[in-house]
C-alpha cells in the first residue's frame, strides 16, 4: 500500500476509528515511514491544538454563578405558578438530567484523558527521537529522572521477559510533569507513563481498557499514576503492568 493511502487513513487512526487490526498495521507502517511518521506528529500537535482551544474558552464559575442569579427571579415567579401536584414529577427530571450531566462529563473526562495519552504515545512513535534518553539499563533511564520530576519510580529487572527498555524521555499532561517510558516487545513498541496522582489530568479509572485502537492498563500505587499504552496484545500489557507494579 502506497504512502498516499496510508496518508488518509491517519485521522481515522488518531481518532481510534480503525479496526485494531488496521491500527496495528497502520503502526507498523509509521515506525518504518519518516514521512507519515512526521505528518502524524503535525495532526497530533493540532489535534491537541484544537482540544486546548476549547477548554481555555470554557465559562468560568463566577459568569455560571451571575447567569443562574439573573435566572433566579423568573425560576420563583414560575415555581409560585406551578401545581403542587407538579412538584415530585420536577424533582425526578432534575435528579435525573443532574446525574445524567455529571455521568456524561465524567465519561467525557475520561475520553479526553485517555486521547492525551495517546496522543503522546503516537507522537513519540512517529518523533524521530522517540525517547530523550537511550538506553536499555534501568540503572541509567531512572537516574536520567532525577531534578526533572518531583518523584521518583522504580524500574523492573527485564531481565528473563520478553520486554526491553528503549529508554525515557519528559512527558507533561495539563502541564503536569511525568515520566514516559517506552518499551520494546518484539515489533510493538509499548509507553508506560507516570504521573503523580494527585493530578487532574491522571484521572483515569484503574483496570483494562481497549479505547482509541489501544490497549491500555492503569493503576494507582505509591501516589503515582500508571498508564500502560499500546498496540501490543492486552495480555502482554497486562503482564509489562505486572512488572512495573513489582518494581524489580
């Protein structure tokens, strides 16, 4: 398949809406192809572009607050006007378009966090230089961290899995510093990413996920967020998650 056709299937690709067998082809082709690779990259920063431009342009709380106290004449006058019988009936429909609301922001909360981290993790396969330290020994990429983050994290002995360390490089979530660790499995290329929990921008629930053509993995240990992401089977990322989670 020519370049060209690759070329418009990426916005499929970036939006999670090719088939995980399309998606793993898709990744293979743009880890062989610097001119694919670099035009996912362009679509990734405007992606993330588009999406900052968004959330700065949300109302704030104190215009909602003003709205609602203009609001508030109009909702006494109607509430006087109301039959009684009326009343149960509008509590249910608030109670209910309330919890609806509050469930739809979560779940779309969660949708923009875990399209960031695929973001990252797709423009670090299509970089150049995926990572900013190269290296394949723990003992090197984790001190590589040290006056960079405000944490530190442990690294798994590799040795006897089939995973190997590519090496780290700085990764910023709502401008929030963390670690992102990219490792090899045969021809799968596989990000861990580590940020603080305390952060926003983490809040991503804990367990197994197939969302954007990605598996994805995450978990909650020592104050730090784990996010495991990649094209790779969900076993395998199962078991990468597992010796992260051990630290040894």
């Amino acid at each position: 398949m020519g370049c060209e056709a690759w070329s418009g299937r990426l916005d499929a690709y970036l939006d999670g809406e090719l088939t995980p067998g399309e998606a793993a082809e898709l990744g293979r082709h743009l880890r062989t192809c610097s001119a694919c690779s670099a035009d996912a990259l362009d679509r990734v920063q405007l992606k993330r572009s588009v999406a900052a431009a968004g959330r700065r342009y949300l109302p704030s709380a104190e215009l909602r607050a003003r709205i609602s106290r203009g609001a508030e004449p109009s909702r006494r006058l109607l509430r006087w006007r109301w039959p009684i019988l009326a009343a149960p009936a509008a509590l249910i429909m608030t109670l209910s378009i309330a919890t609806g609301l509050y469930v739809g922001r979560s779940y779309a909360r969660r949708e923009r966090v875990y399209s960031e981290f695929t973001d990252l993790h797709v423009a670090a396969l299509a970089s150049a230089t995926p990572v900013d330290i190269v290296s394949s020994d723990r003992h090197t990429v984790k001190p590589w961290f040290q006056g960079k983050i405000p944490f530190t994290f442990n690294l798994p002995d590799l040795q006897g899995s089939e995973f190997s360390l590519v090496g780290g490089r700085l990764a910023y979530l709502a401008q929030a510093p963390g670690a992102h660790l990219v490792f090899r499995l045969r021809k799968h290329l596989i990000s861990a990413f580590i940020f603080q929990a305390a952060a926003d921008a983490t809040n991503v629930p804990s367990g197994s996920v197939h969302a954007l053509s990605f598996n994805t993995e995450s978990w909650t240990q020592d104050g730090l967020r784990y996010v495991v992401i990649g094209d790779a089977g969900s076993g395998d990322i199962e078991a990468l998650s597992r010796l992260l989670r051990t630290g040894r």
